[in-house]
C-alpha cells in the first residue's frame, strides 16, 4: 500500500466520522479546501475519499452547488436494513468459522468495553468500539465482497443513530453487540448468526419508531 493510498484511507476514515457523528450536518456543502484545512491531508487523497463516499451516497455532487451531504432518508433506511441483515449473517457465520485466536480475545475484550461505555452513556467510546468491531468482522470473515458492501451500510446506520437515538439508553444495544462479539470468540456460529438476526431486529424497530414520530 503506497503512501497515496494511506493517506486516502485516513481521510476517508476521518471525513466519513465527521458526518456519521453529523459535525457534518445533512445537506451541508463540503470543500476541499475545507477539508484540507480541517484534518491536515492533502488535496488528492482527499478527493479519493469524496469519491468513494460518493460511491457509498454519503455525499453527493451537484452542479453548481459542490459537494453535498447527503439527506437522511428515514423510509429508506428498512430497506437498507434488509439488504444488511443479509450481508451481516454472511459476514457473522464466516468469521466464527476463520476469527484468529487474537481476533477470538480481542473481540472478548470488546465485548466488555463496550457495555462499559454504554453505562458510562459514553457515545463517542461506544461508536469507536462499534467501528473497531466492524473491521475485524470484515478481516476475519476473509470475504472482501461481503464485508465492503456492508461497510457504507453501517455508516449509514450509525449516522441514523446520531440523529435519532443518541440520547437513547445505549445498554441494549451493547447487550446486543456484545452477544454476537462473544459468540463469535467461543466459535458459537448459531449463536453468532442468530445474535446478529437480533441487532437487525432491534435497528428495525428504532427505524420504525422514527418513521412514527
């Protein structure tokens, strides 16, 4: 990996946080100048990452106008979810079955971290530990197709989260998460599918609580 693609992934990491945690609001116009100046990376890793979050429609070009967060589009989001729940049951049952065994402990430990900052009600801690458990899904599942296709969905989903339920109870959630993190760490595939079935489950009736409103 060259020092080019280095540099995009950390700016995509650190621009793609900047909106999930909505310090970029929807609907706002974004620059490049902006954004230089904001995280300190140069224009064309930049760049690279505005087209990939283009790619995953969580900005948007429009003529004269610029670069645009994208909207949150509450009605949307169930179908986003069905298409995720599918990726997520993949992703689950492949990474019970190929997790390393420091991929097994480190998952254990996230699995108290997390509840740890739920009752602490320490979001930001929270968000990290569920970022941080996402890739090593996606390293351990060892299936590239299915973990990048769900990637730009929990992005989206986090970014729901803050804008609908960040003063939520954070305990069920971590309850949910941790299940499938520890399930995962004693090679419990049924039980790591299953726990994933139940996050889905959960998201969706937040989303339709938010439809509701």
């Amino acid at each position: 990996m060259n020092n080019t693609t280095t540099l995009s992934n950390q700016a995509y990491d650190l621009i793609e946080e900047m909106i999930v945690t909505l310090k970029l609001k929807p609907g706002s116009v974004i620059s490049e100048s902006e954004l230089m100046g904001e995280i300190g990376i140069g224009r064309t890793p930049i760049r690279e990452a505005l087209l990939r979050l283009a790619s995953e429609h969580l900005v948007e070009t429009l003529p004269r106008k610029g670069i645009i967060v994208s909207e949150i589009h509450i009605t949307d989001h169930l179908a986003l979810l069905e298409t995720r729940r599918a990726l997520e049951r993949i992703i689950v049952s492949k990474a019970t079955r190929r997790a390393t065994a420091e991929q097994r402990k480190t998952l254990s430990e996230f699995a108290a971290q997390i509840e740890s900052a739920a009752q602490q009600k320490n979001l930001n801690s929270f968000i990290h530990i569920d970022h941080e458990f996402d890739h090593i899904l996606g390293d351990a599942c060892r299936n590239p197709f299915a973990a990048e296709a769900c990637s730009p969905l929990r992005a989206h989903c986090r970014r729901f989260w803050y804008r609908f339920h960040q003063d939520e109870d954070l305990s069920e959630s971590a309850k949910l998460h941790g299940a499938i993190m520890r399930a995962i760490a004693d090679n419990d595939e049924q039980k790591a599918v299953a726990g994933s079935d139940d996050l889905m489950d959960y998201l969706e009736r937040l989303t339709r609580e938010a439809i509701d409103k």
